[in-house]
C-alpha cells in the first residue's frame, strides 16, 4: 500500500474517532499500517492517581500490554516525566536518554529486554 493511501487512510481513521464514528483501534491499526510497523500502542494515562487509563493496540501479545499497564508503567521514563509535566507537554521519545535511575533498570532490564523491545 502506498504511504498516501495508508496516510489518508489513518487521517481518516482520527477524524472518525473525533466524530464517534470509530474506535480507537482503527487509529492504532492504521497508524501502525502507515510506520510499517510490527506493532502500534495508544496509552492513556490519569495523572492524578498515577495509573494507566486505557490501553488500545495491535500486533503485541496480551500479556505484554496487562504486564505494562498492571506494573512497568511506573518504571516507564515517558510515564514519569508526564505525570509532572504541565498539560499540552509533548516529549521527544526518539532521543537517547540514559538509563542509569532504579527505575530505568527496572523498565529496561525486566520489561523491555525479555520482550525484546528495545
């Protein structure tokens, strides 16, 4: 599939959800159509009580995504930085941060490296 129809195709997919015309695995579907990738997860945290709100994906394995947003999340660097930044915040996650906290050898060593994501 070319990258317009795929790009089209997952802009579409946003707009339908905005209108209450789909859910958010059509995003996360075609999101991860359009990156050509293996797998795609939309997260959505409650900074208030510091957990996860809702989990949409496509292409991990069920345990994985219950094993994350049941433990790792608070290990998780992004989730952390998020629950102290201001509202409307975005963060580069492409960059290569460190991992030399506890909780980043949690997040990495126990979580990320046995399922192979890194």
């Amino acid at each position: 599939m070319s990258d317009d129809v795929s790009f089209r195709r997952a802009s579409e997919a946003v707009r339908a959800v905005g209108a209450g015309q789909a859910d958010w695995l059509d995003v996360v579907q075609t999101a991860r159509e359009f990156l050509g990738a293996d797998a795609a997860t939309f997260l959505c945290h409650d900074k208030q009580s510091r957990s996860v709100r809702f989990v949409e994906q496509s292409g991990h394995e069920a345990g994985l995504i219950e094993e994350y947003s049941q433990r790792f999340y608070q290990y998780d660097d992004s989730t952390r930085r998020f629950w102290d930044a201001p509202a409307g915040t975005w963060f580069d996650s492409s960059i290569a941060l460190k991992h030399e906290s506890a909780n980043d050898r949690v997040f990495w060593n126990e979580f990320m490296r046995p399922h192979q994501l890194q």
